[in-house]
C-alpha cells in the first residue's frame, strides 16, 4: 500500500505538468497566426481601417468628435487613437495598433495568472489559468488577437485595476488607483462595463469604503470627461452615445451558441463559485462572473457586436479555473481520498476545451498555405489601393483601409451611418439623395449585389437593415444597384462607378 501511494506521488504531477504541457503547446501552436498576419497590410476586419483614419485625426492635431462631418462619428472614448498614434510615429500605425493589441491579450493572460497567485493559488494554476485564458481567444475570437482595435488595451487596465483589488487594501490611495484603472479602461473601450459593477456591488457589502469608491469614480470620470470635451471637441458626449439597432433575437442566437460551448465548463464552475461567494476575499470573482454573464449577453444583442462582447467571461472563466484547480489540490488534499483524480481530471476537461478547438483553427486558417493566401490577398489589396489612387474623390470604402491607404478622404463611416439611419438620427432620405445624385466616383463593396435590387422596386417606407449586410440598408443597397455599375472585381471586394446620368 505503501508503495502504491509513493508511485501515486510521483507520477501525477508528472500527469498534471504534462496536461499543462500539451495546453502551452496547443496555444504556442495557435499564436503563430496573427503572428504571420500581422506583417501584412491586408486588414483583418473592418475596424482596423475605422482605427487608421480617427488615429490619424488624432495624431494630426484635429479635434476628434468636432461634429463637422455627421457621417464619420467616432463612437469610441478618445485614449487609444493617442497612444497608438504615439506608436505610430515610429510604427505604421495599422503595425503599431496590432503589436498593441497582440502584447495586451499576452498581458491579460499573464495578469490572470497573477490573480489566481494573489487569491493563494500555487505556480502551476497560474500558470494554467493564464494559458487557459490565451488559449480562450485563440480558439473563440483568434481575429481579435493582434487585430488593430482598443479592446484588449482597455482590458488590460481594467484588470490592473482588479489586481490592485485583490490585495484587500481600502485605503484612499489604492481604491484610488484602482478607480483610475477602471476610467482609464472605460476611457479606452467604454464598453467595459462588469468589472467596475462588480467592485461596485462588492464594496456595497463593505459599505464603508462604497461612498468613497462612487466618489473617486466619478471624480476621475468627470475629470477625464470634461479634459475631451476640451481637447476632443464639444461633441464627444454626442458621438460616444450614438445609438445602435437592437435586435432580442439577436441576443438569444448568442446565448444559445454560448450555451452550446460552454454551459458545461460553466456548470462544473459552480462549487467554487458558490464556496467563493461566502468569502471577503473572493467574492469579487464570482461577481465578475455574474456582471460579466448579464452585462455580456446584454450588449450583444446590438448590431456590429461580436465574439469581443464576451471577452470579460473569458477573463472571469479563467480565474475561476485556476482557482477551481486551487481549491482541490490545496483544500481537499486532507478531506477527500482521491483529490488527485478530481484535480487531474478538471485539468484535463480544461485543456480539452482549447485542444479540441485546434484542427478547427489550423483548418479555416489553412495554416500550411496561409502565408501564399495572405500574399495573394496583400497584392490585390495593393492593386485596389493605387486603382482607387487614381479615382477622383468622394470615394466611398467599405473595407475602410483601402481609402486610407489610398489617401482618400473619410467622409462616409458605411456601419454607423447606417446605424443611424434605422435608429433616426439621421434621415435615411439624405443618404439616397448621395447616392440617387451619383455623389461618390466609386464605392468599394465587399460583395456584388444581388440581383433583386436591380429591380426598380419601391423604397421601403422606414430603414431596414438587409440581414447580411449591417453597413447598408435595403434601400441604399437598392440605389446603389439602380445607380451605378459593377467595374471591377477582386480578392479584396467590388468596385461600383456611377451609371450614366442619362
């Protein structure tokens, strides 16, 4: 019996290092590609090229939300256009913004890691935590990781503001700076919004620190505020708060498809989550959990949301489970007999979850030829670009960065335009009157239209956004169609001119 137990001794955390071996591996295996890609100009989304134009507004001196043009406003707080167009005076800036983000997702997982240390857990389940959490958006949001956009910045700040929180200090400096952190984050990406409701609700409980909390908050908020209003132009409270289509089902389609991949990983979370609840010291995690679930699934029932809006249940998920990890190998080593097998079998479910979502990954990417496609996909983004060189302006882009890089003005933001023309903040007639009149010299699509809108069809009698397409609506696709001609086509999209006025 002796012996059974010595050899059991020795060979699980030969096991348990292993299963986090094969974890790195996978994960080192996935980070190659926005590695590859990020040398590329050929952009990732949308956004990358939305962030190059208001960057360099910003970097040009140009007050960011003047309100002069009301078909470009800048919906994002001011922070990352500076300090990535900081960068971007010795990067190129789509680089510049990429590095950023790509260091910021290492940043993150290394400061959960570091959280599951500060709440009394061991080497290994930081280390497990913070690769587990890397390992989340490689496999869920792989486009977001060194993509040019603000949002794993903002995270990043946010998290130091929790990590400060961790230590249970309440003094006036540290609940200080961990207001400032929050700001901070929310000044970069103010979506973010479960972390700073979490401390709020948990520094309720602790009623004697919550007015100072509210206090600093809205002191550095306001202070920050009223420094963009002043520097940023007038119009930044405006802009900030452009509404968006909201759609309930839309909602419900991302609960279902986030309960289809990890109500399980959820689930085996609850008795942590539940012990954790009755502890000061962590209650703050299982209340990030439950702000990030509700805050989460709220947001992404509004249009031009995606995989990004679940990001903080990454983040919470990822501390919980090295926690979970924690718990067993420290607090049930002496209360249940085979406390190993649970541990290295919630070890293994774990890295399971990222393991299994690699040849999915390695597949849709095409790993074997994805530098050959991207070369491909880089040499008509560039033959695009000096063919729209050539065009007379006002041209119009819905792959934004080809009229960046083809020094063209921005005048017409395609998703928030029309976003506020199904919303009314703007009339969709002044939009058709554009197009009707043959305003713009060329318009970049993604795709062909369809023919049903060569159709000569009646208006619809209010903005409706076609269901695959959030950047234009039905009737600006229709007068588009009826207005101008296909001119070319590429790897990158098409290219319409106007239809002969006769």
């Amino acid at each position: 019996m002796l012996k059974t137990s010595v050899h059991s001794t020795k060979i699980f955390p030969l096991f348990l290092w292993s299963i986090l071996g094969i974890l790195i591996f996978s994960v080192c295996l996935l980070i190659m590609i926005p590695v590859i890609r990020m040398g590329f100009q050929i952009c990732i989304n949308y956004n990358e090229g939305w962030n190059l134009y208001h960057t360099l507004t910003a970097m040009s001196g140009q007050a960011l939300y003047s309100g002069k043009n009301e078909l470009t406003p800048v919906n994002y707080p001011p922070l990352s256009f500076y300090i990535v167009g900081g960068l971007g005076k010795v990067l190129e800036p789509l680089r510049a913004g990429r590095y950023v983000s790509l260091i910021s997702v290492l940043l993150l997982s290394a400061g959960v890691g570091y959280a599951v240390l500060k709440l009394g857990g061991k080497i290994y389940h930081g280390v497990f935590a913070g690769v587990f959490c890397l390992g989340l958006f490689l496999i869920y949001a792989i486009e977001y990781v060194g993509m040019n956009d603000p949002q794993m910045l903002a995270h990043v700040f946010v998290l130091g503001g929790l990590l400060i929180y961790l230590n249970n200090s309440y003094r006036n400096r540290d609940l200080f700076f961990v207001a400032f952190l929050m700001v901070v984050g929310l000044f970069i990406k103010h979506n973010l919004l479960a972390l700073p409701l979490a401390i709020t609700i948990d520094l309720f409980f602790k009623s004697r620190h919550f007015v100072r909390w509210i206090g600093y908050l809205t002191i550095i908020a306001v202070s920050f505020t009223a420094i963009t209003l002043v520097l940023g132009g007038t119009n930044f409270i405006n802009e900030l708060v452009i509404g968006r289509s909201y759609d309930i089902e839309r909602m419900y389609v991302w609960v279902r498809t986030f309960g289809r991949k990890s109500l399980l990983a959820l689930i085996i979370t609850l008795p942590w989550v539940i012990y954790a609840f009755k502890k000061d010291n962590f209650r703050i995690i299982p209340l990030y959990l439950l702000t990030a679930l509700v805050v989460n699934f709220a947001a992404s029932g509004g249009y031009g949301t995606n995989i990004n809006m679940f990001f903080d249940l990454f983040i919470a998920i990822s501390i919980i489970v090295g926690m979970m990890l924690a718990y067993i190998q420290i607090n049930l080593k002496n209360r249940f007999k085979y406390y190993n097998y649970l541990l290295l079998g919630t070890a293994v479910f774990y890295c399971l979850i990222i393991v299994s979502g690699v040849p999915k990954i390695i597949d849709s990417y095409r790993v074997g030829s994805l530098v050959s496609e991207l070369q491909l996909k880089e040499q008509s983004f560039i033959a695009d670009t000096a063919y729209l060189a050539n065009k007379p302006e006002p041209v119009l882009c819905e792959e934004i960065a080809l009229c960046y890089y083809a020094k063209k003005r921005f005048e017409y933001d395609p998703f928030l335009t029309a976003q506020m023309a199904v919303t009314k903040k703007i009339d969709e007639k002044i939009l058709l009157k554009k197009i009707e009149d043959r305003y713009f010299t060329t318009l970049q699509l993604y795709k062909e239209l369809p023919k049903k809108y060569s159709q000569n069809l009646p208006y619809t009698s209010s903005p409706i956004l076609s269901l695959k397409n959030e950047r234009f609506t039905e009737n600006m696709m229709q007068a588009i169609a009826n207005h101008y001609t296909l001119e070319r086509k590429s790897e990158i999209g098409v290219f319409y001119i106007p239809k002969d006025k006769s």
